[in-house]
C-alpha cells in the first residue's frame, strides 16, 4: 500500500509547472498561507512570455508590516489589477495555439467576481489549473489544523494530523529539514526534482521554463501532462 503523501507550501499567483507536479505527487497539499507573507516573491506575482521576453503580472497588494503579516491576511490594494492582467495575457497569447480553448475559462476567472484575500485568490486559481490538468489532490489550509511552534515541529505535526507516512518537500528545503525528526515519528521525507524538464512549442524564443503554468497550457492544451514529471 503507497504511503500517505502529503506537501506543505505557501500558496502562490499562477504557479508554474513544478508546482502543480508536487500538488499531483501527493494525497494532500496544505497550503501553508499562515507563513509570513514575503515582498517580491512568487506569493502575488508570477511570469508570462511576452515579445519583448518574460514580463511579470503582480497583483498589487496592502502590506501592514514588513516584520510579519501572515500570506492570509493580505488584500489586494487595486480593483482593477484582474481586468489588466486578462488583457496582459490576452494580447500577449492571442495567438497561442490553444488560447481560444482556455479563453472562457480565464477570462471568467479574471473577469468574474473576485475575493480581496490574496490567498483566496491564489487558491481559486490553483484549484482552477487542478481542474484543466484533472488533478484531484485534496488541498487544505494550515489554518484547518493545530499549528506547533518551530518550523520542523510544526512540518511533522501536520503530517501527524493529516494522516501522512511520507512529507514530499520542494527542494530549498534540504537546507533545514530535520530528516531524522521526522523519522522518529515513523514519516519518510523525498524532495521534488525539477530539473530536466523537456521545452515545449512556446511563443516568442529563447525558451523559457520559470513562467506560469498558464503558458504551458495556452501553448500546448491537453498536451501540458506530456510536459510534466508527475503524469510520466
């Protein structure tokens, strides 16, 4: 019987492709939005091909303090952002070949109603992509769950709550993770591997892997799972 898998990360704008190769490598995925939001990361920006190359799409957001604010508790600070970054992706991927299949989809997302909660948002789109790509991973908040104080302390206790036997982690955390704790209480740890991934037809050369999962969609459709580790 495969063990219980569970990844533990902070929710992230229109994540690129890896991402969502470690949400469909494990049973749950937590997202782990009670973290310290962090200025000028992947948590309310992301990237698209462009002409002119990579441009990044932010959504602009209300920061209270530069010593901690929690990733859930931050909002959006402009109305408008959603409206600019549809038109940003529709100029710039008209002419993808699969745009007009995905069009409906985003445009609802960008165009529809929309939470002021940059986490909300971040998972609507998250469970959004899931769908495309027929991922079913159950995806939680760390909120759901009783929170320890220190970092592997805490990594472990959610494994113990959610019922996991295995953590799957990105690979930066090799540098802090306490393998041996998590072992003691009978959880094996693996870290995702993401390199080696092959190019794709992609508009506007050089190649360019660190861009939104969104790119790999417009450019390839259904296709995308041949492009990805965890549907190999």
């Amino acid at each position: 019987m495969r063990p219980s898998r569970l990844a533990v990360v902070q929710s992230n704008y229109i994540p690129w492709k890896g991402y969502f190769d470690l949400i469909n490598s494990v049973d749950e995925f937590i997202l782990y939005d009670d973290a310290q939001y962090t200025r000028r990361d992947w948590r309310n920006r992301n990237r698209i091909k462009t002409r002119d190359g990579p441009r990044w799409l932010t959504i602009p957001v209300e920061v209270k303090s530069k010593y901690h604010q929690s990733i859930r508790d931050v909002r959006t600070s402009d109305p408008n952002w959603a409206r600019r970054h549809w038109e940003s992706i529709r100029h710039n991927y008209a002419r993808a070949r699969y745009f007009r299949e995905y069009e409906k989809v985003l445009s609802g997302l960008y165009l529809g109603p929309l939470s002021h909660s940059l986490s909300d948002i971040n998972r609507m789109f998250i469970e959004a992509v899931c769908a495309q790509l027929g991922i079913k991973t159950k995806i939680s908040w760390s909120s759901e769950y009783v929170l320890s104080d220190g970092r592997n302390d805490r990594l472990v206790a959610l494994c113990q709550q959610a019922g996991a036997t295995h953590y799957l982690s990105g690979p930066s955390a090799r540098g802090y993770l306490d393998e041996k704790l998590f072992a003691a209480f009978g959880i094996s740890v693996s870290y995702a591997d993401y390199s080696g991934y092959q190019e794709y037809p992609q508009l506007f050369p050089p190649f360019e892997h660190a861009v939104s999962i969104l790119d790999l969609l417009l450019n390839v459709g259904a296709d995308a799972k041949r492009y990805m580790k965890s549907f190999c």
